[in-house]
C-alpha cells in the first residue's frame, strides 16, 4: 500500500541537514508502516519498539551519550549502525521519554544518522517534556485520502482523471460510486487492507469495531480515572454532532461543560477528534480571528465515525450510487480530505464563518487559504442546494474571488462559484 507521504520521507532522508524526524498520527493511521517501508532505502534497518521492547527503557537512563547508546543498541540487535546507510527508528516512543529527550544530542553528536521516532499518543509525552526548537523535525500522518485509497485498489488511471478535471459521465459515476465505498470504509490501512483481500464488509466492519475497542482501551492511557466516562461518552457521541456547532450540553446538559471540555480536549490531543473553529475570516492567518468558544468537531476517520453512527452496511451497499441526504457525513468527508491534503510538516487546523442574526444567519461549511486568498467552502451532498450563505460570504469579504462548492455534481464553473465534485477535494486545493 503506497502512502503519500513517504515522497516526503524520502526527501528528508536527502537533506544533508536533516534533524532527527518525529512522525506524528493517531493510532492505527500506518506510522510504522510507512517507516518500515522507508527503511527499503536504506542497507541496514534497526528498529526499538517501546512498548514491545520494556527493557530498551533501561539503556536512555543516565547520560544520554549518543556513543553509547549507538553501541548498545548495535549489541542488542546485533546489527552495525553506521550513519549515512543505516535507519534508526524508535516506535511508540512515547514510552520511553528520555529516548524522545535523546532525539536532540542525535542531531548534535551523529547529525548524519538517520533517526525517526513514532507513536501514537506522543503528543501527550511532548507536552510534559518540551522538545528544543530547531533540534527536531515533525511529519504528519492521517488516515489514507480518497486518492490514496484509489492508489491502493489499483486505480492510479483516476487519480490522474481526477488531476486533469476531465468530465466523463461513465467515469464520474463509477468515482462516486468507489467513494461510496471509501465512505463507509474510511482510510484506516488495516480496514482497507482487509477490503482489497477479501471484498467482505462484515470482515472489514469487524476491523473497525476491534480499532474502536483499542482506541478506547488506549482511554486509560492519557485520561484520569474519573475522565475516563466523558471521554468514553464523547468519543461514542461526536459522530451524531457532526456539522453542528459544538454544544456541551448536546452531550448531556447534567454535565458541567468544563468537564466535557476537558476531556475532549483529549481525544484532540490523542489525534482523534479535530476541532473546526469559526473565524470571521476577514484577514490572514485564520487562526488569528477565531473565536474559541464557538465551533464544531470532526472524527478522524470517516469509516469509524459511520461504524460508531451504527451504520447499516447493507442499505448504504445497495441504494443508488446518489449520494443524497447524508449532509453531515460529507462535512466529515471534506474535513478529513482537506486534514489529509494538508502540510504534513505542521498540525492542519480546520475554520468555519458563521453569522447569527435573527433576521438572516448564514453558515459556510469550511473556510481555507488557498495560494494566498480566503476561499469559502460550501459542502452540498446532493446535487441540488441553495448556496445563499455563499453568496453572503463573498459579498462580505471582497478579498476572497470566488467560493467552492463541493458536489456530486461534475467539474463546472458560473459566475465566482467553483463547483468540485466530492472526490476531487484535492483538486479544488491545489
């Protein structure tokens, strides 16, 4: 299966000022994977894994001498590391904090060394420790993307369809048709995986419901005791909120939203949850015009979200390819592509705008920067829908030339309206 992101893995291992390189993503997203794969470039491949390897803690006790520890590792794994031709790679390495504290002197002592370390709840281990600026360089790993996806059931031939913005009915509806399958699979490699092996939804719902029972194990993890319940409960609850504006009390209204707040600042943390803020979007960055106590959530992964929603595989197989009447799970759709399409070298943040007036609120569903202008996004489900929020948007914002709408419809254009199909979110960004 072909990620991405290992053409960035492979461009950072070419840079002669490389810094040791921390692959961040929730669990189950192919981190070692794609390490492992990486690692084919490479004549020798040593690999530690934390949580497997408990007695590899003792060996970071102490001075962190890069010397030493090279040598023990070599002796340990009986294999020569040797800088410029061997991969060092520290998994799940939130497990060990001083081996993440050790990731600095690697830079500073044996700068040619390839070093990379994973894992899939560090961003917990990185706020308790600090790591030096400049000392480390990040990577971000999501769930595979609908053209990933098509890459690994052989359908390269319509990622370049899709590249070239060409409008084949024939070919149209069987896109939307393999999204249709991305949408109640999700982009979780081992799901998908499954799916190419055995074609059995029940199998591949099977994998889903397994991740959703490590996810919820890992809850014990990084949640107190006493948080655990709330996160258990937000987890379970997000999925039938999404498209909404986030209100504490749609989780349960006897619980202090403090609480709530809390503990979903967690499963955020834990790269499961992604908030989507309301900005009013009238300068640059986004993130500097947002209000904190208005927005919406997001899962990671479309195929968990619908698998958590109690989907009935049977019904969403057999009714038509159209894709109406399912608005919220195309809003998680266009946010988990535009995560994925994202910058891998820095955490994406998803915006919204909203205007409440009791005469004349308005909503657009997404709001991005695209090659240094504000674009409006509007995520219409079904072919037809009234795009008047749009309309107030741009006429609000005079900086921002034209809005996206996001359709089941084909490639078209009219007036400053951009129309995108819902596969071709990629697309519409680049």
């Amino acid at each position: 299966m072909q990620r991405d992101l290992l053409h960035q893995l492979i461009e950072w291992g070419k840079n002669p000022a490389k810094k040791p390189l921390i692959l961040r993503g929730a669990r189950q997203v192919g981190k070692s994977w794609i390490v492992r794969e990486y690692a084919k470039q490479f004549e020798s491949f040593v690999e530690i894994n934390f949580e497997k390897e408990k007695k590899a803690k003792m060996w970071f006790e102490g001075d962190l001498d890069v010397a030493s520890l090279i040598n023990t590792i070599s002796l340990y794994k009986d294999k020569k590391i040797t800088a410029g031709t061997t991969l060092l790679f520290f998994d799940e390495v939130q497990e060990c904090e001083n081996a993440l504290r050790a990731l600095r002197y690697f830079k500073e002592e044996l700068p040619k060394l390839h070093v990379i370390a994973a894992g899939s709840l560090l961003d917990f281990a990185i706020d308790k420790i600090g790591l030096p600026v400049g000392r480390i360089q990040f990577l971000h790993l999501y769930p595979l993307s609908f053209n990933e996806f098509l890459t690994a059931l052989g359908h390269d031939d319509l990622r370049q369809y899709i590249a070239k913005k060409q409008n084949e009915m024939t070919l149209h509806e069987k896109l939307l048709d393999l999204l249709k399958t991305y949408m109640w699979l999700g982009g979780l490699p081992e799901v998908v995986n499954q799916w190419i092996k055995t074609r059995d939804p029940r199998i591949c719902q099977s994998v889903q419901d397994d991740i959703i029972e490590t996810y919820m194990q890992d809850f014990h993890k990084y949640a107190k005791d006493r948080q655990i319940p709330y996160v258990s409960m937000l987890f379970e609850r997000i999925p039938l909120l999404i498209g909404k504006k986030f209100k504490f009390s749609n989780i349960d209204p006897d619980i202090k939203s403090g609480v709530l707040k809390e503990s979903l600042s967690l499963l955020q943390k834990a790269g499961i949850a992604y908030y989507c803020y309301h900005s009013a979007a009238q300068g640059q960055p986004l993130g500097s015009m947002i209000d904190l106590k208005k927005f919406k959530v997001f899962l990671f992964d479309i195929g968990i979200t619908q698998r958590l929603m109690g989907l009935d595989i049977k019904q969403w197989l057999l009714q038509p390819v159209k894709l109406n009447n399912i608005g919220a799970i195309a809003e998680q759709l266009v946010a988990q592509e535009l995560m994925a399409y994202s910058s891998a070298h820095k955490h994406a943040q998803l915006y919204y705008w909203h205007r409440e007036s009791a005469s004349s609120s308005a909503e657009v569903d997404f709001v991005i920067i695209k090659k240094g202008e504000i674009i409006p996004i509007e995520v219409k489900s079904s072919s037809q829908g009234a795009l008047r929020s749009m309309h107030l948007f741009l006429e609000n914002h005079k900086d921002s030339p034209y809005g996206l709408k996001i359709s089941e419809n084909l490639f078209s254009r009219y007036n400053n309206i951009h129309e995108v199909p819902l596969y071709a979110i990629n697309v519409a960004l680049s």
